[in-house]
C-alpha cells in the first residue's frame, strides 16, 4: 500500500487562534490565518478514498495557509460526510508535528476538533468568515482561545470516536465559561390590609379630671445635602411628621399659632470626613533576619492608604412657636454646612507591610574575587585561562558595530573574574536557528523541531536571539553575552507566530538536559475585552473587570503557570520578553510571574525574569517596551491575592540596535524586548557557572537585587529592579558575614571592628588571610582579616621625659582600681608588687568585633627597683588576664597575656642644682597573646560550614628600646651671678628641664622616632 506523510489541517483552528494572541516579544500574525505548513499532496493516489475528502485537503495544500473560510468549509465537510469509510483510511499516513497517525485517527481527530471548535459556535466561524475580522471581544473567541492553549490531539481522537466528550475535556482542562448571571427574584408586594374599625357602644363613667399633660418637641436630625466647596448649601427646611389627633366625643378647644420667631446661632465645627484614597507605597526596603535554623532575606514593601480629611462646619437657624394655649416649642428647621478644603493625610494606622521572600535555602561554590585560590572540585570552575583585567574583554567582538549590550552591563568585568557561562546550558525556545553560522556552530549542542518544519527554515528571529545569548568568541563578528555557554535550540514556531504550547515542551526538554535558563522571546497582543477591562488601582497597579482575564490572568495565565512549573523543574530559569507594546503594565503570560497558588505562593516559585528594553544610546527605557507595572493575575471574591508584583521580578537588559547573528550566515540590527531577554539568559549562564548548585529562584534574585538603580529617572513602576549588573551580580550581595554556626543557612556575623594592637606583623596573622564569609545567598567567598589590626602606640610614659625610672605598668590601670606596695629588699633595692583593672584594654590594647571585644583586663606586676649612687635600674614583669565578649566573632579562647619592662639610667651634677642623666629603656613588651579563633575555612555542598582552630600571638614582634637624655637645673642656680642676684631678688623659684630621645621599633613598621622638649617652671 502507498504511505503518503504529509502535515494536514488537522491542527488548523488551534493554531490559528493562537496565532490571533500571538506577537509582542518579537513577532506576530496574519489576521484570519493558520501558519501552519501545508506539504502538497501532488499526484496522491485516492483510490478508496472519498474524492471529497481528498479534495478538501488538496484545496487547503496550496498555498500552505489555512485561512477561516477554508477552516469552516473542512467542518462542514465532516458534517457532510460523517460516515465515511474509515477502514480504507487506515491504510494512509499522515504526519502531524512530527508524529505519524493514520488516516483513520486523524479522521477521528478531525471530528474531534470539529465538535471542540465548531459545533455549536458556527455563527461565530460566520462571522468570521463574512467580515475577514474577528471579534476579540466575543465571549466565544475567549473560549476557543482556552481550548487552543489546551491542545491535545489524543484527546480530540477520543472525542471523535465517541469514547469521551466535549464536557469531559472542558474539566479535565480547566476551561472556564462564562457564568450566567443570576436573574433576581422579583420582589413580592403585599396587598395593604384594611383593618375595619370596630364601633364600640359607650360606656358611662364618671369623669376623671385629667392633669394637662405636655408633651416634649421633637428635635430632628438635621438632613444633610451634598455641599459644595466653601458655599453653604441651604437645605429644606424639616417637615414634621403629621400627628393623627383622635377624635374625642367632648370638643377641645383649637390651639393656634400665635407668633413664630427665627434665630441662627454662630457657626461651630461639627465633623470630620475622611475619605480613604488608593493605596500607595510607603518604602521599600530589603533586610534579612532569622528564622529558627535559616536567615531569610525578605523585600519589604510597606503601603499606606492616605485619607483627605476635610472639616465641617455648621450654622443652625431654629424656629420658635408660640401656641394660643401657652405652650412654645423650638426646632431645628435649617441647618447649613460648609467645608473647609480637604488636606491629604497619611495615617500610620493604614499601613500594611508586604514581605516577599527573595532568598532562604540556596547551596554555595567556593569562589573568590578577593584571593585567588584553587577552585573546590565539585563548586564552580572558573574558565581556563581567564586573564584578570576587564580591558582585555573590551575587543571588537565585545562591541561589535555599536552593541552596548554587554558594556552597559558589566560583563567584561564578570569575564576577568573567571565567569564567561562555562558548562552552563541555555535553551533558546524560538523559531530554530541556523546551526551552520560560524558564530554559532560550534556552541550549538542540542536541536529539537518541535514543529516538524526543520531548525534552520525561516529561523531568522531564532538565530539572531541565539547569538545575543551565546555566540562564540573567536574573533569573528560578535560574541553573546555567554559565550562559552552550551546552547540548546528548541524550534518551537514557525516565524510567523510563537506557540507558547510548544515552549512548555521545549522546558520539559531543557529540564531533561540540565538546563539553567530558557529564553522565551515572545508575548502576546493582548485583545481588545482585556485592553477594555483595565482599571488603574494605583501607580503601577491595575486590575481587569473581564469575566474570564480578571480572575485566570489573560488567557489562562495562572493555568498556564501550573503547567510551566512541572516543566522548568526546580532548577531551570524562565526569562521571558517583557512585550513591545508600550504598555504601563506588563501582562499577559508574563503574569505567571506573579500568579498565586491557594496557599499565598507563588506558583513558579520565583523561578521567572521578565525582561525590558533599555535603550542606551537615549539612556532611558525603549518607549515600546512594556513596563513594570502590574497587572492582577490571581483574583479571589474581588481581592488580588498574588503574593509578588511584577515589578519584582522585572529587570532591564539593553535590547536596542543590537547586531546579532542571521540565518543567512551574517549578521542583523534587531531591537526588542526580544533581544533585551537573551542578554538576560546568557547572563543567568555566566551566574550559573559561578554557582552551580544554587537552585533557579536564587538565581533569578541575584540578578534581581544586584540590579542597577542608578538611572535616570528610576521608578520602580516603570524600570523594575533596575539594569542588570553582572560586576555586582559576581560580587558578594547584601550583608555578608563570618557564619556563627555550623550551618550555611544558620546566623551570620558581620565583618567589622578589628584590633588596635602594637607591633604586631603581618606574619603573625597568616591563620587569618583566608576566612571564608556567606552572603545573602549563602554564597561563599574569601577575605584576609590580616588588615584589620591597626597599629598603636602603647607606652605610658617616658624615662627621659620624667627623668628617671618609672613605673610603666601604672598607667594602663584604672585611678581607683590600682594598688602597688613596694617590700625593701636592701638599702638599695625593692620589689613593687601592684595589681589594677583596665577597662575596654589590655596593656593599651584593644579588640572589637569580628576578632573579639575587650571588655576589661586585670594585670599583676612585679616590678624589681635597684638604685646606687647616681645609677638606678628596674625590671618589671606582668601576667594579664583579659575579658573578651565572644559573642558574633571568631574568637573561641584567650590565654593570659605576659609582658615585661625594664629600664637602666645613670645621672649626675655637673654643678650645684644641675642635674644630667642618661638612660635606655624598654617599654611593656607583650611576649606572649595567644588567643583562638574558629576560622570558617569553605562549606560543602549540603551546606555545611568547615571551620578550623586557628591561634593568632598577638606578641609584640619587636622590642622597643628608647635611648634619653635629661638636663635639669635650678633656676635661682643657673651659675650665672646676674640671673641669680635678679631671681632671688624677685623670689622667684622654679626650674627648666629637658630632654631628648630615641625611639626604636616603635610598632611593626616605623624604625626611629627623635623626641625632645624642654620646660621652664616658675613659682612667685
């Protein structure tokens, strides 16, 4: 038997109304036609098969399109010809997307669609047929939308062949109908009953003499009017409810008015009306805090609901009557109002705070931009043979023609860092590619043709969004934004429209083959129903009244991010093209962003980016993109329930006038969301390599939160996060820090404080120049803690200063907290034994922060005193202990501190009341300040922190040795007999002293300090 395989109209209806919703990232399609591709049967042999039916096909084969007109005359022929002979069809092939069927399924297919699309909606297909145009704002256009983005042939079989039915389908596939409105009862009126008044007969009773009883007036509320601004509204004046007076058997005599009098009182305040205003954003912040084992990074969001409140004033007139029989009654009868001008407040009692979790659980690479180590085996490699300077990625290819795409964005810095999108893998779900470009064949590593019509035929849009994200880098045209990314291309459209049913397939795949990210460079043209239905709640917020778009996003948009959930899996990115309509908003499938399960969570998990067009050669957003603002995707009883904004997750890229790889081999100038969205992928590639195992919707925050905000005229309504940054995005992000506990995702404690010690070298602190810190995304990297030990002068005093020994441990003590006894040992010596307390120190040095803090210390001395004719010695030694707080740093244990002193000096007179000396002295020395730290060291994959105990002396490295002289005289004694006779003439007594010295090894760095002064003291 002859096996003919050709592609058939069996698809013809859901591919020409997606086709209809089709557009907007880069793209679009022929009003009232199906781009699908039609093989030409040509000379078919049909024998044993109805001509009809074979000459309906042949007619809808020849120019490839099948338009409404040719779609409606296909259903009707199978309605015409419903028992035809299926047996003979049997023998027939018939390809359909690239999967084989008989031609007695497809028979049966066909049927299927017919009673899915046609049957019972042929006046719409009319329609469309007699005016060329379709009305986008049919209820049933709405449907057969729902019915097209839920394909599935195998179903359409089973409803051909009577095995399952249209209803079935409907909620098996959650299409929603449009609900019939309630018809309100009508309201019942009761008939008024007449009671029939009942003629007592009357009795006789002796009359009782009644006290004239007065009854209260009643006072009214007055009745308010709508006032106008600042002009007293007059209002009618308050009519009394009529009173039914009895009939009495005894006549009374009629009460008249006898005089009526008016008075208005001054006007008074009489209430405030407040009035509450759309709700607006407050600020927004980004913090992290602790969460039992985890540290959580929320976005704060803080709204306020503004209220105008306007003050009311009001003047009353009250009238005054007098009856014939006495009584006067008063009543409010006007009351006038009038309003002050409304002022515009902010309670804080409205405020609401909206937290969206940004990062939580994320798994870190040992990498590092400070020290250059050896990367972990199974963390992220950095690229072979990377060169560290951001200049050499600045080449022609870099820039080619006038690209600004990576400039703009930083990535030459990312590339002198290591990261170019090595090992990483990014599907571009587009309309294929030319997989021969010489820019792009040998980066290319999977295809896949999801729509039977070959990768490489009308690829153009595909080609060139795949060289914006991956090109390759040698030395031809121009690179992608990863450029030693692998890429996998998914031909998911034919090019004339974007089948976003195709792209969920082309997810699952990239799921299959690790896949980072995928780029959907597509949106749709949103229809009139939905334009139309649009409310503006508040800036950058809006909702839509449609029956169907207002509650399920447009088209379906929460359906469809259940679907593209299982798809992408918990690791794979979704970028998707933000749209080149212009909007304010960004809607359509772009509000699965933000599409919200029952529970409060987002339904893709954070696991989406949607792109918009930075213009930089105008530096400002391109005026076509669509932008930040949101539209309500999940709406339960009237109230939005998405638990994100898209503004949350929108980020710019530059998409305009990039020159980018062709399907004929060479190269075009597109601009669009469409080309903002792959620098986005390949950029996500690049972070993927730095991170391997660090989950999608991590992914997806860093490049959020690094964005830069730094533009002109940034508004988080209109711009998003801002313009992706990738020297940021390889930074580490928000407050990194030493972790505290064993656990990446436990607390962390900031870098900060340091050590004010003296002489400590760089030697001393090796264990401390490799300390591993966690950002916000439990990411790790290195630091050399060494500098934070800043140097400090710690001697006391000086033996040429004070001209003789001294007691160089007294002057680290507290006033009130030192006590020193001396014990004479001989004529010429003793030991001096002190103790005291030093606050904040020790022996003048002091920790804070991440190293330790001191909070006191307690020193014991001993200082050996030896004096003999004009020579004189000392020796001192001290043990130290010293109080840290431990808590937020690294320190573990602190031993005691030892230090000694000592001091030698020998002075003369070299005449009556002079005095000379020399001497050389050593200052308190630390020899020994061991203290240990835990030093984080890396984290495994599962993220576990490693530490090691490190201990750190923080010894003086050197011996300070200070040589002095010392000259002092009496000033009634200088020797000279004019001074002298003049002083003791005046009584003038005192005396002048200098010195000078030598400091040596004064700290870890400084060689020779010369020193000197001199000071005159007189008394009168």
């Amino acid at each position: 038997m002859l096996s003919k395989s050709f592609t058939t109209v069996l698809l013809a209806s859901t591919t020409a109304l997606a086709a209809c919703g089709g557009g907007g990232g880069g793209g679009g399609g022929t009003p009232g036609t199906t781009p699908i591709t039609i093989t030409n049967l040509g000379s078919v042999n049909t024998s044993g098969i109805s001509s009809g039916f074979a000459s309906v096909i042949q007619q809808v084969s020849q120019d490839g399109m099948v338009d409404a007109k040719e779609t409606v005359e296909v259903f009707e022929w199978v309605n015409a010809n419903s028992n035809i002979d299926t047996a003979e069809l049997a023998k027939y092939n018939v390809d359909i997307n690239g999967t084989t069927y008989t031609l007695k399924q497809a028979w049966n297919m066909l049927k299927g669609y017919k009673a899915l699309y046609y049957d019972g909606k042929e006046g719409f297909w009319s329609a469309l047929v007699d005016s060329g145009e379709y009305n986008d704002e049919n209820d049933t256009f709405v449907e057969l939308k729902q019915l097209a983005q839920n394909d599935d042939p195998d179903f359409a079989e089973a409803i051909g062949k009577g095995e399952k039915t249209v209803e079935q389908f409907k909620d098996e596939k959650g299409i929603v109908e449009k609900p019939i409105p309630e018809t309100p009862e009508e309201p019942v009126v009761e008939e008024p009953v007449e009671d029939t008044p009942v003629v007592e007969e009357p009795v006789e009773e002796t009359p009782v003499e009644e006290e004239p009883v007065e009854q209260e007036p009643v006072v009214e509320e007055p009745v308010e009017e709508t006032p106008e601004e600042d002009i007293p509204v007059e209002e009618e004046p308050v009519e009394e409810e009529p009173v039914d007076e009895v009939a009495e058997e005894t006549p009374e005599e009629v009460v008249t008015i006898v005089s009526e009098e008016t008075r208005t009182e001054a006007e008074y305040w009489l209430r405030l009306d407040k009035v509450a205003l759309p709700e607006e954003i407050y600020s927004t912040d980004v913090e992290s805090v602790q969460e039992g084992d985890y540290t959580v990074t929320y976005r704060v969001t803080t709204f306020i609901t503004p209220e105008t409140h306007t003050h009311v004033y009001a003047t009353d007139t009250y009238t005054t009557t007098t009856y014939s029989d006495g009584s006067v009654v008063e009543e409010l009868t006007l009351q006038a109002l009038r309003y002050r001008e409304p002022v515009t407040k902010y309670p804080t009692a409205t405020q609401r705070v909206e937290r969206l979790e940004i990062a939580r659980d994320s798994t870190g690479k040992k990498q590092d931009d400070y020290v250059e180590e050896s990367d972990h085996a199974d963390m992220g490699t950095r690229t072979p043979g990377y060169v560290a300077d951001a200049g050499h990625y600045q080449t022609d290819e870099f820039a080619y023609i006038s690209n600004k795409q990576l400039s703009v964005s930083n990535f030459d810095v990312a590339y002198s860092r290591g990261w170019t999108g090595k090992g990483s893998t990014i599907v571009i779900a587009d309309t294929g590619a030319y997989t021969g470009h010489t820019d792009l064949d040998g980066n290319i590593k999977h295809t896949k043709d999801f729509t039977g019509t070959g990768v490489a035929t009308s690829s153009n849009h595909g080609t060139h969004v795949a060289g914006i994200a991956g090109a390759e880098k040698n030395g031809v045209g121009m690179h992608g934004a990863a450029f030693d990314a692998d890429l996998a291309i998914a031909k998911v459209s034919g090019g004339s429209s974007y089948s976003f049913s195709n792209a969920i397939k082309a997810a699952e795949w990239g799921q299959s083959l690790g896949s980072a990210a995928i780029n959907v460079s597509a949106e749709m043209n949103y229809d009139s129903a939905f334009r139309k239905s649009i409310v503006k709640q508040a800036e950058g917020v809006y909702y839509s009244t449609h029956w169907y778009y207002g509650e399920h996003g447009y088209n379906g948009a929460v359906n469809e991010a259940v679907k593209w959930k299982a798809a992408l899996g918990n690791e794979q990115v979704l970028v998707k093209a933000a749209g080149n309509a212009g909007w304010d908003y960004s809607a359509g499938m772009n509000q699965m962003a933000t599409a919200t399960d029952a529970n409060g969570n987002l339904i893709l998990d954070g696991q989406m980016i949607v792109v918009g067009n930075w213009d930089q050669n105008n530096n400002k957003i391109n005026g076509s993109s669509n932008k930040a603002g949101t539209v309500c995707a999940t709406m339960q009883n009237g109230v939005c329930i998405d638990a994100a904004k898209i503004k949350d997750y929108y980020i710019m890229a530059n998409g305009t006038a990039i020159t980018s790889t062709a399907e004929n081999g060479g190269y075009v100038t597109m601009s669009g969301t469409s080309m903002a969205a792959p620098v986005v992928t390949g950029a996500i590639a690049v972070l993927h390599q730095m991170w391997p195992h660090m989950k999608g919707k991590h992914l997806v925050q860093l490049v959020l939160v690094t964005g830069n905000k730094d533009i002109a005229g940034y508004d988080e309504n209109v711009h998003g996060q801002g313009l992706l940054d990738m020297d940021t995005a390889t930074r580490p992000v928000g407050a990194t820090g030493i972790p505290t506990t064993g656990r990446t995702n436990g607390g962390v404690s900031a870098v900060a404080g340091g050590a004010n010690v003296a002489g400590v070298a760089a030697s001393q602190m090796q264990a401390l120049t490799s300390v591993m810190v966690l950002d916000s995304f439990e990411r790790d990297f290195y630091i050399d803690l060494g500098d934070m030990t800043q140097d400090v002068d710690t001697r006391t005093a000086s033996v040429a200063e004070q001209m003789g020994a001294i007691n160089y441990f007294a002057g680290y003590m507290n006033n009130d907290q030192h006590v020193a006894v001396p014990f004479a040992l001989t004529e010429n010596s003793n030991i001096e034994v002190g103790v005291g307390n030093s606050t904040g120190h020790y022996l003048g040095n002091s920790f804070q922060g991440t190293l330790g803090t001191t909070t006191d210390s307690n020193t014991v001395y001993a200082n050996y005193n030896y004096t003999n004719g004009g020579f004189y010695a000392q020796a001192g030694i001290g043990y130290t202990s010293v109080n840290f707080d431990m808590n937020n740093s690294m320190m573990v244990d602190a031993e005691n501190v030892i230090s000694t002193t000592a001091t030698a000096g020998y002075e003369f007179a070299p005449a009556e009341g002079h005095t000379l000396g020399f001497a050389v002295s050593q200052p308190v020395t630390v020899e020994s300040a061991k203290f240990t730290y835990r030093v984080p060291t890396s984290r495994t994959l599962d993220g576990n922190v490693i530490t090691e105990l490190q201990t750190v002396d923080f010894r003086n490295s050197d011996r300070e040795i200070d040589l002095g002289t010392y000259y002092k005289f009496d000033i009634t004694k200088t020797g000279i007999k004019q001074v002298d006779t003049v002083t003791n003439m005046l009584g003038i007594q005192g005396n002048v002293r200098a010195f000078a010295e030598l400091r040596n090894k004064i700290d870890s760095v400084s060689e020779i300090e010369k020193r000197g002064g001199i000071n005159l003291n007189l008394n009168f």
